[in-house]
C-alpha cells in the first residue's frame, strides 16, 4: 500500500486490526500437521507457475511436489503471475492466478496457496475479466484478504474483493500498474472503492523494451537509517517506500542499444533519478533494495559485464522524523559507481530478512548456472579510491574488478540451467533466509548473508556443555549443604 502521509491515528488502527486478526487466527482449525511451519519458519510452500499457467506447489524441506493446478485454456502470447492475497498465519492462504494472454478474455483462479483447493468465498470466486491491460496488488487496511486491482484496456479497474468504503476515509490509497509490454506506467488514486487516475507515463517512446523491473519488497525492514562516514557524520538513507525501478533498452542499432535505468515515485509518477549507457547489450537485470539500485549489463565497447549501483541519500542531512510524504520529497543526493564483473549474468537479486539487522548480499545469477553470493560492500557506491581509506568507511578500497571466490557460490555443484529468476523470503532466523532458483531446474538453500549468529552449529559439544552444567549444579548443592552445615555449627560454639 503506497501512503501519501504516515498518519499515526491510521496506523494504530492498522495495527489493532493486525493483531485482531493474529488472534482470529488462533481459534480457527489448522491444516494437516505436514503444512504447519517449525519453530524457526524454515519449512516454506514454493509456489511456481510456468510459461503455459500451470500452477507447481514444492515443499521446501524435501522438494516433493504438494500439488499442481492445470494450466488455463491455451493462448498465444500468454503470460501468467501469481498474488499472495492472503497469508497462512491469517488462518487460510489465498493465492490469486492472473494470466493475461492474447485473447478477449483472461481469467483471474484464487486458490489456497497450502492445498491448492479453489477458493470460492464471496468476491473471490473464479473470474473471467475481459480486455485486460495489467495486475496490481492493493494491501488492505483491515485483517482480510488483500484486494487485486484489475486494469481493463477502456481504462476501468476492477477489483477482487471489492473493497470497503470505509477503509478509504482516513488515508488515501494510491497504486500503479505497469504495462511491460508498451512500456506504460499507469498510477491510480483509490477513493470510495474507484480508482482514479493520477498519472501516465510512457517508459518507451522510441520504442524501447523494458528489460527488467525491480521494486522494494513490502515485508522490507531497515534496521540502520543511515552510513557512519569517516569523520564520524551520518550519511541518511533515502528511504522512499513508494520507489519503482525501471531498466529499458533502445532498438538495437549496429549490434548495440542503449540501457535506461529509471527510478520513479509511484505515488506522484515523478522521476527520482534517471541514467543512460551507450553501447549495451542485454541481458539488463535490475533489483533493489533500502536507498540503492543494482543492476548490471553487457557493455561491447570494452567486451565486458558491467555491474553498476545508485545509492539515494537524503540531501537535507536529516532523516524524517513524521514519516515520508511523497508529496514532501526532496531530491536526494546521488551516488554512483560502476564495476568490472568476470562473467555473464542473468538475474540479480537481493537477500531479505525478518528484521532487516543482517547485511544485505546480492544474488548473482551467472550464465554458467551458479547464484553468487555477493557481500554489500563490493558493489557500495562509497568505496574510495585513497588506499587505505575505506578501513574507516568499513569498505574495502575501490577496485574497478569484483573479484569473485567460488566458495561464495551457494549452488557449487547444483547447476541450475537456463537460470530465469531467483526469489528469497525472510525466515524466523534474523541471520538466515530462504533462497530459492528457478529455470529448467529449480535450487532451493538456507543462506546467512553474516553467518549464523543466533543459531548454534550442528557439530556444536552438547554433551560437554549439558556435563559441565550437570556439574555446576550438584557443586551449588554441596556448597550449599557445606554452608548450613558451618553456619550451624557456629550457633553452637
């Protein structure tokens, strides 16, 4: 949900209904004890749709297959995304399937994400939507299911559930729906359960394709809201949770294209930042996270991959104090820096966790089938150039090639072809994450970005520990005895 102002009056009521529903949850009936979660969330339902719209459902402790959903009537051109509507600690896990292809109608399947059953509560049945132009997910301010907003081609949006009235009149609601296919970013303003456009932006004027979009995941945390620079000042992040990242690249002409990495506020459809490379090839890959956007590509020039990073901080000095308004911003202040990387790359990602205190590692997923793992201050925009300086900074000295070990390699001898995306999700454990490749194979890991601190190791000496405390105790019982004993003895001298 993108808030124009933090009011704290709503924000408590989002809470309380939170809560409310944390505990609804708690009285009504579980599902089969194979699908609930351990202690520490590790135990995940990995949900995957394919080029055709069929639905695969893997547990992530065994990778057995749970269940499948056959694919929708075959179109051309067809393009199929999964919404997670609902989530399972809310009693039920509701799971929308959009897939939008070449024909007149599309359908839109809710289904429960845990058993794959259809869902067919009140506004939330299967639907057949006709002339669609994109899909947008609209977080709800109540416990109940999130509402998917629809957009048809005369420019209506339909909603599934439609949503409440009431939940519009103490904060406005605003979202957008990206067209990948024209390069159109559209925003809306969601007022007594219509949407209203706010603006148009056309991504693609010259009849560029967009290569790759990236934006801030919801469930994000920032646990440090700036960098300690050498002499001790903060250097604020600019923590826009309405940012939208935008990679597009130009026809080629002579072999070569021109990449355009945009990044745009999605609530006033203003541009926060825009850069351009000449001489490009794709593939471009793009993510982000907090204040800085990685993406990288082919640079023929000088025959190389390039990784590139723009880092946004605040330019007033100051981090906010009543929450961020869109409406309020200020320009941030902008740093970048590119670098070498030894290696074709086909996806990039980021590592996410509960709480946010764990650094934040790029995924790198290479030609060759491997997801790197690469630590945050690699690619940081602020590594400087003296020798010896980035001790300070905590950065290792600039270096214009990222030097890559194969022990980073988290697939070592898992090779995932034709490597297309690469998901991660928070777990229970502040240190580790789930991490999860997809292509002609599919790699599942646990990954701590900073080791696992708040865990203890596998080999760790229970018994070593369980005998010295077994004997610490019977000592304190003794001594405790001996003591009576002498004090006892005392009253009687």
């Amino acid at each position: 949900m993108l808030f124009a102002e933090s009011n704290p009056v709503s924000a408590f009521l989002r809470r309380v209904a939170s809560t409310m529903g944390d505990v609804k949850a708690l009285f009504q009936p579980r599902h089969d004890s194979d699908l609930t979660t351990d202690l520490f969330r590790l135990h995940k339902m990995v949900l995957a749709v394919d080029r055709h719209g069929q639905v695969y459902a893997l547990n992530s402790v065994d990778g057995q297959l749970a269940y499948t959903l056959p694919a929708p009537p075959t179109q051309e051109d067809l393009e199929c995304r999964l919404f997670l509507l609902q989530s399972a600690t809310r009693g039920s896990s509701v799971i929308a399937r959009a897939c939008h292809g070449s024909s007149a109608e599309d359908t839109v399947t809710f289904f429960d994400g845990l058993t794959g059953t259809p869902v067919k509560t009140k506004g939330l049945s299967e639907q057949v939507v006709a002339d669609v132009r994109g899909f947008a997910v609209i977080p709800s301010s109540s416990a109940e299911a999130q509402i998917l907003a629809v957009l048809r081609r005369d420019g209506s949006v339909a909603f599934f559930p439609e949503p409440k009235v009431e939940e519009q009149t103490s904060t406005p609601v605003y979202f957008f729906i990206l067209e990948r296919r024209v390069g159109v970013l559209r925003g809306y303003l969601l007022v007594n359960g219509t949407a209203q456009p706010t603006y148009e932006l056309d991504l693609a004027p010259q009849g560029e394709v967009v290569a790759d979009v990236a934006m801030l995941p919801a469930y994000q945390r920032i646990a440090s809201p700036g960098e300690i620079l050498a002499d001790k000042t903060v250097l604020f992040k600019y923590t826009n949770p309405n940012l939208l990242a935008v990679a597009t690249l130009s026809p080629y002409v002579k072999r070569s294209a021109v990449l355009t990495v945009a990044i745009i506020d999605t609530v006033t459809g203003a541009f926060v930042d825009r850069v351009q490379h000449d001489n490009v090839r794709g593939p471009a890959c793009l993510t982000m996270a907090e204040n800085w956007v990685l993406y990288s590509f082919r640079d023929r020039k000088h025959k190389r991959t390039e990784i590139a990073v723009t880092e946004l901080y605040d330019s007033m000095g100051k981090v906010a104090e009543q929450g961020f308004s869109s409406f309020k911003r200020q320009e941030p202040l902008v740093l970048r820096q590119s670098y070498a990387f030894p290696g074709f790359i086909n996806r990039l990602a980021v590592t996410n966790t509960a709480l946010g205190v764990t650094q934040r590692n790029a995924l790198v997923g290479l030609a060759s089938g491997g997801v790197l793992s690469l630590p945050r201050p690699m690619f940081s925009a602020r590594r400087p150039a003296e020798k010896g300086a980035g001790a300070a900074l905590g950065l290792p000295d600039y270096h214009p090639l990222i030097s890559v070990s194969t022990r980073s390699i988290l697939n070592y001898n898992h090779t995932v072809e034709n490597l297309r995306t690469i998901v991660t999700a928070p777990t229970g454990l502040e240190s580790t994450c789930i991490v999860v490749a997809f292509g002609a194979d599919i790699f599942l890991t646990q990954h701590s970005p900073s080791k696992q601190y708040d865990r203890l190791n596998s080999d760790f000496d229970f018994v070593s520990l369980t005998l010295v405390l077994t004997a610490l105790v019977a000592l304190t019982f003794v001594l405790s005895n001996l003591a009576g004993r002498k004090r006892l003895a005392a009253l009687w001298i």
